[in-house]
C-alpha cells in the first residue's frame, strides 16, 4: 500500500526508462531536493555548513567519482587523495593566472586537469587488476602528494608550503572565502552535487554504464562480445578522475578555504572516499550519497554522544571513534556487502507487499 508500483502504467519507451519510472521515487526525489534548497538555507549557520552539511556534498560528490571506477567498472583504487589533491592544486593555480575567471569555470577546468592526471595513471589497469592495481594507484597517490610538497611552484613558492584560496564569484554570488554566506556557499555545493549526481545516474544507465558493468562482472567475457576492454577502463579512470577532480576543488575553495597536500589529501582520505563507497553500497549512485551520509555524520555523533552526555575526555571519544568505526566497516562487510543502499532496497520490496507477510 505505502509502495506499489501496480496501476502505474507507461506507454510510451521514454517513459519506461525514465530516471525516476516509479511514482513514488520521484515524489521523494522531489520532497528532498525541495527541502535542501528551500528549507535548509533557514536554519543553516556556520556551524552546520563547514562541519555537516558542506562536508557531504563534497564527500558525495567524491564518492561518487570513485564508485563509477569500482562499483561499475570494477577498477580498484586507492588513489583518491592524490586526484583529490589534483583538482585542488589545479583550481588553486586557475584561480591565480586567471584573476577573473568564474568559479563554475574554475572547478570545471580543475575537473579536466584530474580527468587527464587519471587517464595517464589508469593507462596500467589494461595489464593489470584486482589488487595489483591497487597497488598502482596507491603509488599514484604517494607521487601526486609528494610532488606538490615539493615542487613549489604548485603553492607559488609559499614558504609555509600551504595554499589559500582568493575570493571568487560564482555567477555574481561571492563562494569562497570565510566572508561568503554560508547559504550561498551551501547552495552552490548543492547544485553542483545535484548536477553531477543527475549526470551519473543517466550515465550509468547508458551505453557506456552497460559497458563498465560487463567489463566488472567478467573483463574476458565483454571482450568477445565486442567492448574494448582498455578503451572502457580508460574512459571509466577519466570519469571517475572529473568528478573526483572537482570534489578536491570544492575541499580546497569553499570547504576549507586553505590546503596542504600530506594534510588535507593525505592517503586517510583514499580511504574514506574507499569506506564510503562500501558502507553505502558499490555500485550504486544512493549508496554513494549514504556512505558519505554515514562516514560524516557518524563521527559528530559519536562525539556529542561521549562527550556531552557520557562526560568522557574529547581523546579518548577519538579512539573509540576509530574503533567503532572500524567495527561497522567490518559488520557491513560480513553482513551486507551491498550496503545501505542494500538494506534501502531490502525495505522497498517490503513496502511492496505490506501489510501481507513476505
């Protein structure tokens, strides 16, 4: 009763194969995107958008560029920080040879840059797989960050070795810098997330998303049916790279505001863009968005848990924050290996069938 997809009937292809097909989903689609752009910008402060809210759209969006690598290409990587770090060094030198150029531009030209940074690295995955490409790309990381720590042209020869981001319009809006309105800076990130979130779920619902899962569920056996294996992984490392280009950025210009590469890209954050994915499910454009929902917001949580209520010392909530999140990393693994996206999957064909039993 609450989710039936009985009486909804198409006729037309379009239709059938729409993004949102089900009544329902689109109506929720709408309920939260309405929410996040008409209610949320009443209550946000400072607070709520450097800490919360800020921090998931850039972690999403990051998310979402490592899942078109690993959750539909089946590519392992453990690169991100080091294409993290590329977009925001990348956005960071626009922003001083082109004192003028618009911040849409900005992140876009820094996405492009990634994109070709990912490309040059994912040229080994036609000869390599599976953990040895890990391997591969966990090079790539330890080289990207060692070379803007060390070629100091990148931070233009900053003696701290740090780059801090200079004020920059978006469409007439000011979106960097602690002087821009948390609103505006809320809702750009927004948008931009919504945008390339739109773009990955038509994408991987195309030709080339088709394309990506075969190669994933059987490399050899998309081969003799006709998809270049190597043309398709290089598409889907360039891809992947874009998004999570764009990503390091918004870290860098409208997050943070300041960057330095072993801090801020270092290999933790491979990692968690890696947990995200996991705990939100591989392979999925809401698992994506749910991992980065988690990985976020799991952390103040615990805090205001153990310190506020239980009085405990803010270092020893922070081991047991590491703990605890290392426990439900390994309990989704043994559990559910498909994620919250899984488990929101699992209630819906619950939905279907209430109140008869299942």
């Amino acid at each position: 009763m609450l989710y039936r997809e009985s009486g909804q009937f198409k006729t037309s292809y379009d239709a059938d194969q729409a993004v949102f097909p089900i009544l329902q989903d689109r109506l929720c689609i709408i309920a939260i995107l309405a929410f996040a752009f008409l209610a949320v910008p009443f209550f946000i402060n400072d607070y709520w958008a450097n800490a919360v809210l800020i921090p998931f759209l850039v972690y999403s969006l990051a998310a979402l560029g490592l899942n078109i690598l690993t959750g539909y290409c089946g590519q392992l990587s453990l690169g991100t920080g080091g294409f993290l770090a590329v977009g925001g060094y990348s956005s960071f030198k626009l922003m001083t040879s082109f004192p003028e150029l618009d911040m849409i531009l900005v992140l876009g030209g820094a996405g492009v840059t990634t994109a070709l940074v990912g490309l040059l690295f994912g040229l080994p995955s036609l000869r390599i797989k599976g953990f040895y490409l890990a391997v591969a790309t966990l090079a790539a990381q330890f080289f990207l960050i060692w070379l803007f720590y060390k070629v100091p042209w990148f931070y233009n020869y900053n003696a701290t070795g740090q780059i801090n981001v200079f004020p920059r319009e978006a469409l007439g809006f000011l979106v960097t810098t602690q002087k821009a309105d948390p609103v505006v800076r809320y809702l750009f990130t927004l948008s931009i997330v919504v945008v390339f979130a739109l773009a990955a779920k038509n994408m991987v619902r195309g030709r080339f998303g088709r394309m990506w899962m075969a190669i994933r569920d059987m490399d050899i056996a998309a081969e003799l049916i006709g998809i270049r294996p190597f043309l398709m992984k290089l598409t889907a490392f360039t891809v992947s790279s874009f998004y999570i280009g764009v990503a390091g950025a918004l870290i860098f210009s409208v997050w943070l505001g300041a960057a330095e590469s072993g801090e801020t890209y270092g290999i933790n954050e491979s990692f968690l863009v890696l947990f995200m994915i996991i705990v939100g499910g591989l392979g999925s454009i809401l698992g994506s968005f749910l991992g980065a929902g988690f990985i976020v917001l799991m952390p103040i949580g615990l805090k205001n848990l153990l310190v506020d209520w239980f009085g405990m010392s803010a270092v020893f909530a922070k081991h047991l924050e590491i703990t605890t999140f290392g426990v439900l990393i390994i309990f989704f693994l043994i559990v559910e290996p498909h994620g919250l996206a899984r488990l929101w999957q699992i209630i819906k064909e619950k939905l279907r069938l209430w109140p008869f039993p299942h």
